[in-house]
C-alpha cells in the first residue's frame, strides 16, 4: 500500500486538491495587489497559504476546539491582514 509520502502519491494529491485551491487563493492576493491594497512585494504574500493551514492545524491541537467562523474570522483580522498590511 503506498503511503502519502510517496512522490508519486503526494504529486497526485498536491495536483488534484492542493493546487486548484492555491491557483483561487492565489488570485485572490493577486486581485488585492492591482486594487493597490496589499503592497506587490510584501513577503508575506507567499505566506498568507501557510498561515491559513497552520490555524487549521494548531487549533484542534492547541485549544482541542475545531475551526469555525469566529475563529477564522478572528485570525484573519489579527494575523492574515496586519502581515499584509491592510
């Protein structure tokens, strides 16, 4: 049984669920950078993916609590935007 560390099993699931779901986010930051509200070369750009999944991540571990909309909400306001600087 291969296990999800295998090149050709993690090629497999980054093509099919982990890219398509970049390529939105990503043109969302994109979107934001032509209306001039995120600077074009704040590095925080290509960090703002790993933020979001580490929220999914550390919350259940660290608080034993799911992710729901409040949290989200609440991250987002206090870590996503002001690494942007919005």
């Amino acid at each position: 049984m291969p296990s999800t560390t295998t090149p050709t099993c993690t090629g497999a699931l980054r093509e099919l669920l982990i890219e398509p779901e970049m390529n939105g986010f990503q043109e969302v930051l994109r979107r934001a950078v032509r209306r001039g509200e995120v600077d074009a070369d704040n590095p925080a750009l290509k960090l703002v993916p790993h933020m979001l999944i580490g929220a999914f991540v550390a919350r259940p571990l660290i608080e034993d609590q799911p992710v729901d909309h409040a949290f989200l909400s609440a991250y987002v306001d206090a870590v996503v935007l002001p690494s942007l600087g919005v």
